[in-house]
C-alpha cells in the first residue's frame, strides 16, 4: 500500500501544494483529487493485483479534469533490456 500513498501524495501535492514545481500545471489550473487516499488505495489493490508490475503509474485520461475514478488510469512503465 505504500505504492498507492506515495501516488496520492503526489497527486495531491500537483492539485494543492502552491510550492510544488508543478503546481502551476494541475492545482493552479483548477485541477483537483476527487477521491480520499482510502477509496483510491481500494481502487489501486483492483487495478494493480491484476499482474506483476514492474513500475505502475496512475494518470489522467482526460488532462483537463480532475482526479476521479472515472478520469484515470493504470500506467505500465516497462523497462526493456538493453541487451
């Protein structure tokens, strides 16, 4: 659970956190968390218990709405070998 925290302290940090370099891309533009840590952690165990991953991500699908169950979703960075 503590992937789900982090993910949602930075969101949250991005929508309310005037200090935060990126404010001025989600919060100062009127973008919010519309979901407590606690339904998103219960969103995060459906979405990401699905299969293994390597690093997960959650992003808007919409960058012009607000953080809401209905505007996000799971993101898989994948690390390909160099070799």
């Amino acid at each position: 659970m503590r992937k789900a925290r982090v993910c949602y302290r930075n969101q949250l940090s991005l929508c309310t956190n005037e200090r935060d370099v990126n404010y001025h891309n989600y919060g100062g533009n009127g973008i919010a968390v519309e979901y407590s840590i606690e339904a998103f952690e219960l969103w995060w165990i459906a979405e990401f218990n699905k299969r293994t991953w390597k690093k997960a991500s959650v992003g808007r699908i919409d960058h012009n709405k607000n953080y809401n169950f209905n505007n996000i979703e799971s993101n898989l960075i994948t690390f390909i070998s160099s070799t």
